[in-house]
C-alpha cells in the first residue's frame, strides 16, 4: 500500500500556508509563558480569568491526590464514580440554576455525545453555521437531518422552523459566544422561535462560562433565560481554569445522557484532582466579580484601540478579538513578526475559519497589565504597517 498521498497532502497545505505545526511552551499557562525558549507575552490562551495557575486550584488538586489518588481507574458506570465527581456536579447544577448535570472528560466529547444521544434519524438539528466543530460532528454522528443556517440568522431559522413539522424531534444547537468571532448568538430569539415551534434548545458555553453574566454563569445568565434553555453544555477548561466539561438540565435529561451518550458511558471518568480543582475554579468566578470586570476592560480597550487604527475586529463583544487579515500566508506572516517582537498571538485559517478570512485571534486575561496591552498595541500597529496590512 502507498502512503505517497499523506506526502502530497501535507506539501499542498503548505504551499496554501494551511498547513499546522505545534509550539513549544513551558511553564505555567499566564500573562507570559516561555515559546520555544524564549519568554512572550501570551496573547493566544482562553485562560480568560488567570486561574489555570492559581494556588487555590493547584492546592485542590494536590490535595485530591493525596485522598483520592491520581487516576479514576475506570468509567463512571463501572467504578470511576468518585465522591469529587458527585461534588462538582451538585456545585455546577446550584451554580447554573438547573436540576441535576453531568461531567464529561472534555468539550468535544460533551457535544458529541449529547446531541448523539439526544436526536437520530426522523429527528431535525438547526445549527448556526459558525459552531464548533464538535456539534457539526455530533450532528452527523446522530444521523439527524442537517440544518446548517447563517451565522446569527434567526429570520432563516424561523424560515425553517416553521417547515419542520414533519419531523419528529426538533432541536437547535449554538455557541453561545462564537469562538473564533467573539460575538454572541441572538439566544433571546431563538428561545422565543423554540418555544413557537415546539424545539429543544441547546447551548454551548464553553466561551461564556465564567466570562459573562453578573455572576459569571455564561449567556443564559446575560440575557437572563435562566430556565428556557433545555441543554446547557460548558466547559471547565477556559475561564475556570482546570478541564473537563458539563451539561446541566432536568433530572430526566442527565439520567437519559447517563445511559445514552456513547463519549460518557465508554470513556475512563475524569481524574477526580481535576474535578477537585475545577470545583475551585467555580468558587471563585462566583466569588471574584472583580476578574470578570477587568479582564472585559481589556477586551473594550483592545477593541476600541484596534478598530481605530483600522482592523477589521468583526463583531466581537467579548474577550475573544479576531484581526481579519484574509490571506493564510499574509495571517502566518504576521504571527511571526509579532512572536520576534515577544507577543504569541497564532493565526488562524481555514477550514476552522472560512475561506478568505484567516486572522489573528487574540484573547485578553485578567492578568494582562496595562502595559502589557500598550505594548501589545504598538507593536501590533507597527506590524501591520510592515506588512501592508494597515
């Protein structure tokens, strides 16, 4: 058998500047980290509250281990259940004002294996055409019909709706904080067409926990739905620092996910080290308002300062901040002038973005100073005039 294809494949991305390669980083994920052995201001991470180095959440951790060991052994439903599991989830479904919630070992497995479980043939899924790549693959996974609608178009949703009765089960899927765009999905109607049409609504959180809402509970909490959405899936692997992911819903939801959803009954369960320091990420988003505020002052700034100079930012709202460049080779280009200059910022191109529209995507921390995003802002300026891009 030949494998001259994998050769061909690789050197046709590289000549289109799509093809990826992994950095080196060492030391704990912060404001600054070391990139192949240099020290850069870190302007990439979605660590968006500075708690995946926090001491509260190392010493939950190290003090799990110590109790409970290192690993689960084996699958919740045989015996990788452990007291921490329970714990978060009970402090997750308190946090979020829902009935009962679910850990899954990571975000993709969540989404996975809850739209999989929840929808198959005869059923319908309407899913923003910008959502992450888990949904569009728990979605053809399910064997659903595939309803794929503009990116925050709700009028073509509705369009859409309206013809869906032939179908048994309804269920629209989105991103609640779009992860390469940073803006937010119009949750507000698409509750209201839910609940006109007879659907399941499902959110992922994943960039909207811990970031958004008066008390960092995500969107639903910003636009204050609290109780419309059906599945709120989020991860414990951004603003809260550690890893993992959770859906929270009705009682009878977690115990269908529990003996449906393939990634949570065929998988070992999460190290409990882990749920111990995610359950201490949780605490202080609630408890430290103070993180969300500042690191929404940095996003504003950067936002504003970009957009003057003249970036196409898109519609960002939120930590997230793409810098539109267009050409993948022009967005790689430009990665590198800024890593030379100590910024670590990585482009970004299709497939994960669309054709034509490769970018920066720069995120904002709580740690990040003052200086820093002057920094940041100088050298971005300075970067684009070399470059031809302002």
């Amino acid at each position: 058998m030949t494998h001259t294809f994998l050769e061909t494949t690789l050197q046709d991305l590289e000549t289109k500047g799509l093809r990826r390669r992994m950095r080196a980083v060492a030391g704990p994920q912060g404001r600054e980290i070391i990139v192949d052995g240099k020290k850069v201001l870190n302007f990439c991470s979605n660590n968006y509250l500075g708690l995946a180095d926090d001491p509260r959440l190392k010493a939950a951790a190290v003090d799990c281990i110590l109790k409970e060991g290192l690993g689960s052994g084996a699958s919740r439903l045989v015996c990788g259940n452990m007291s921490m599991h329970e714990k978060l989830e009970k402090r997750l479904a308190e946090f979020k004002g829902t009935e009962s919630c679910l850990l899954f070992s990571t975000g993709y497995m969540a989404n996975v294996g809850t739209i999989a479980g929840l929808c198959e043939r005869g059923d319908v899924i309407f899913s923003d055409k910008l959502n992450h790549a888990s949904i569009v693959d728990g979605i053809r996974l399910s064997q659903a019909e595939f309803k794929r609608y503009p990116h925050n178009d709700a009028e073509t949703l509705a369009a859409w709706l309206k013809d869906s009765a032939q179908y048994r089960r309804r269920l629209i899927v989105t991103d609640t904080v779009f992860s390469m765009d940073g803006d937010l999905a119009p949750l507000e109607r698409i509750v209201e067409l839910a609940q006109r049409y007879d659907a399941m609504v499902m959110v992922d959180e994943a960039h909207g926990f811990g970031v958004l809402g008066q008390n960092g509970k995500g969107a639903i909490e910003h636009f204050g739905l609290e109780g419309k959405i059906d599945v709120q899936m989020g991860t414990l692997s951004k603003a809260a620092g550690a890893f993992g992911a959770y859906v929270c819903g009705s009682r009878a939801l977690i115990d269908f996910l529990m003996n449906r959803a393939r990634s949570f009954i065929y998988t070992t369960a999460l190290p409990p080290a882990i749920a111990a320091a995610a359950l201490a990420g949780v605490e202080i988003i609630e408890n430290e308002p103070q993180r969300r505020k500042m690191v929404s002052e940095n996003g504003e700034l950067l936002r504003r300062e970009l957009r003057a100079m003249g970036f196409d930012t898109l519609r960002s709202q939120t930590p997230i901040i793409p810098i539109v460049i267009k050409e993948a080779s022009l967005a790689l280009a430009f990665s590198q002038k800024l890593l030379e200059s100590g910024i670590f910022v990585q482009a970004i191109r299709p497939p994960t973005v669309p054709a034509n529209t490769a970018r920066l995507r720069v995120t904002v921390m709580t740690t990040h100073t003052r200086n820093d995003l002057e920094y940041f802002l100088e050298t971005i300026r300075k970067a684009g005039k070399e470059l031809g891009v302002l």
